[in-house]
C-alpha cells in the first residue's frame, strides 16, 4: 500500500537517489544536493509545525511511502506563497499590433513579456514519482493529497492557485526554447541552470533575463512550437491537474516555456467534492476507494482505502486503514472520491 506523510531527514536518501534517476529527463524543484535538500525538509516541518517565522512563506514538501519497503518513490510539494517572499517570474504572453495606414499593412505579433503577477499564489510544484508509478493510482494520490491538504487547513492557502508544467524537451536532452533564448544570456547550459533553480530559486534567472518583451517569432521554430507545450512525461501530470481543475492562461515558465497552469482554490475537484467524516472502526470493510486525508501539520497523512459510509457523518474503516493513516475511532477524516 502507499501512504503520503510529510517528508523527514531519513528520507534524504531516498529522494536524492529518485532525483538522480529523474533529473536527466524530468527536472524538479526538488534539490539535488542533499544539504539543500535537508535544508528544504527541515523548512517543511517548520512550516508544518506552525513556526511563526516562517508564517507566510510556508513550504511544505510530502513523499509518497511504499509502506511494505518503507522506500519513498514520490515526492510533491506546496508553497503558500509562491515566491516565498520574493517575485515569482514567469512570461506573460501577450500580442501587439505593428500598423501602417499609409502600406496598409497591419500585423499582429506575438510576444512574451516578464512578469511576477502570479506572486503570492498558492504554488504546487517539486513533483516526482518512479518511472513505473507514472499514471497509477499512487500517481494520482501523490498529486491529489496536496489538494486534501489544503483542504484540511485551507486558512494557511491563497484563493487562486498555480502549477508549473515542465516543457519541451528532446531525446538528446536539449531544451528547445532555453536553447534559443535563456542560455544566450548565461554560461551555463539547461541543466545547470534548472539544478542552480533547485538549490536557490528562479529570481537570479529573471534578474539576468532581458527586461524588454521578446518577439516570438524571433525565436526557433522549435522554441515557438514548444511554447506552451508539456514534455512528453509531463503529460499525464497535465491531464491530471486539468480534470482537477487547472487550466492553462497567460503564462509559460521562464525557463523551458512550459505550460503555467492556474485554477481558483475553491474550485478545484478534491476540495469541492471532500467531505469531513468521523471514523468508525469496523472488522471487515465492503465499500469504494476514496481519497483519505487524516491529521495535521506534521501529524498529516493520505491514502487510497476502501471506505463505506454509513448513514450519518461517519465512515467505517478496518483498523489496518487506520493504522496506515495514524488515525483512530472518532477521529475526522476527509474523504474525496476517485
């Protein structure tokens, strides 16, 4: 079975060795370094402990735990703020109209334009899972209990919320619309950079970045046809986050042109359809699979267990279930539907 919990320093090696499978095809905000990464996991369980110094820039960051191995094989966070203090840069796409009455010629042309208008948004980001897992109904519990998070201490979230999707990115490993624009501006090639992003943030890339619109057509065809696009092993994250929710607007990430996906908190499918229950023990359990949240902060924990409602707030659930999510009889757990 698979639960998801707040990550801990004894999982540093396990998320260093995922990243270190992953980062040649799929990057993430997760660092690589595990100094970094231990500094990370240290600021999760501050902002999850309710630490007043780090109010209003909260991080958290959860593993998924395959519970026979005790291996973690996922991980997926959530920032409070997006940009946790600083600007949150994207590209904001966007047009202008080159006019001339007297060749009467008139030209809409696209551009991109920096942008930090997304800061202080709800952030999900540092999405990982096994290559195996990719689209399984761990998959969709990785990425959902951040949702029920939410839910459960909706106080601590803003009202709209934002995913970054990763973008285009070939066989080779190259990165069609870094490659045509962001490494024109750094010594440094789409690796390094994305590895500098994990272990620092994106304010040093805009900073660098041209301040001025970018003309699209500019850019290589392949950047242009990338612009917006998914990576191929990005796609079911985006299927998923869309029936969530999420939809694409405005913004493409300012690194690889990825898709920046956005949603209003209260809209989206797991919080709208969760439900507060109180737990009733039971021997033996006939019912459906459902989304499970129980506990707070650092006491948090998610899974996929077979439920069956009774007639009044209460849902019956075996002792093993309960175990798996650290809850008992008469404790309150929040339910979604798959």
């Amino acid at each position: 079975m698979w639960v998801v919990r707040p990550a801990q320093q004894e999982d540093l090696s396990d998320i260093v060795e995922l990243a270190s499978v992953l980062s040649a095809r799929v990057s993430s905000t997760v660092p690589k370094d595990k100094g970094k990464l231990a500094e990370k996991i240290d600021y999760s369980k501050r902002s999850l402990a309710g630490d007043q110094d780090v109010k209003g820039t909260e991080r958290m960051l959860f593993v998924l735990v395959n519970t026979a191995t005790g291996k973690v094989q996922g991980t997926a966070g959530i920032d409070a703020r997006a940009g946790n203090g600083q600007p949150f840069y994207n590209y904001r796409q966007d047009a202008l109209i080159h006019a001339s009455h007297e060749l009467k010629v008139s030209r809409r042309v696209e551009v991109l334009y920096p942008s930090h208008a997304l800061t202080d948004r709800t952030l999900l980001c540092s999405l990982m899972i096994a290559p195996e897992l990719r689209g399984t109904d761990a998959f969709e519990l990785l990425s959902r209990s951040r949702l029920l998070f939410v839910a459960r201490q909706r106080a601590m979230f803003a009202n709209s919320m934002v995913v970054e999707v990763q973008g285009v990115q070939t066989e080779s490993g190259s990165v069609p619309f870094w490659d045509s624009l962001g490494r024109h501006f750094f010594n440094m090639d789409f690796a390094t950079a994305d590895s500098y992003s994990g272990m620092l943030s994106k304010t040093f890339i805009a900073e660098l970045m041209p301040p001025n619109p970018i003309y699209v057509d500019l850019l290589s065809e392949a950047a242009q046809a990338a612009l917006g696009q998914p990576h191929d092993l990005a796609r079911k994250t985006f299927e998923l986050l869309e029936r969530e929710g999420f939809q694409s607007g405005a913004y493409v990430d300012i690194f690889d042109g990825g898709p920046v996906l956005e949603a209003r908190t209260d809209m989206l499918k797991t919080i709208v359809s969760s439900l507060r229950k109180t737990v009733r023990s039971e021997e033996d359990v006939d019912g459906d699979s459902y989304l499970a949240g129980a506990g707070e902060g650092l006491h948090f924990r998610c899974g996929l267990v077979t439920l069956d409602e009774g007639l009044d707030e209460t849902v019956k659930m075996t002792r093993a279930n309960q175990k798996l999510l650290a809850c008992a009889q008469g404790d309150e757990l929040l339910v979604a539907p798959l």
